[in-house]
C-alpha cells in the first residue's frame, strides 16, 4: 500500500474515514463507482495523483474500466 499510494494501509483507512466524514457533514456525498466503494475510490485516486499514471493503467490493475477510474478521481477531486 506504501508503495502506491504513499500511506500505510491504517493511514489511507483513516484518510477515508475522514472524507466521508467532511463530505457528509457538508451535505455533499461523493458518487464514486459503487464497485470501487469509498475506500477503494480513494485508493485509486491517491495512487493516479502520487504515480501520474495512465487511467487505464490503474483499470487494469483494479479490474475495472477506464471510465470507473475517471469517475473514482473525479469523485475526489472535482
């Protein structure tokens, strides 16, 4: 998990945690891909940022679409 997003697997748990937090309090959800799920939408999300990799490279390796991933990291960055 360090090796691709950077955090340990506890801290991007946490880092989840918090978002769903602040989104909820805010009144603001975010729509990500149900197959990912939150968390999982931030993970692909922190490993596209950190590695300035490819969407379909990520599809690949998550087993999804192209267009899941661009819908998890807009999700989270729009």
């Amino acid at each position: 998990m360090k090796q691709t997003t950077g955090l340990t697997r506890e801290e991007s748990q946490n880092l989840a945690d918090r978002v769903l937090r602040h989104a909820s309090a805010s009144g603001l959800a975010p729509d990500g891909p149900p197959i990912l799920g939150p968390y999982g939408s931030l993970v692909v999300t922190l490993t596209y940022l950190r590695r300035n990799s490819a969407q379909v490279d990520r599809a690949e390796r998550y087993g999804v679409s192209q267009s899941t991933i661009s819908r998890a990291v807009s999700s989270l960055t729009a």
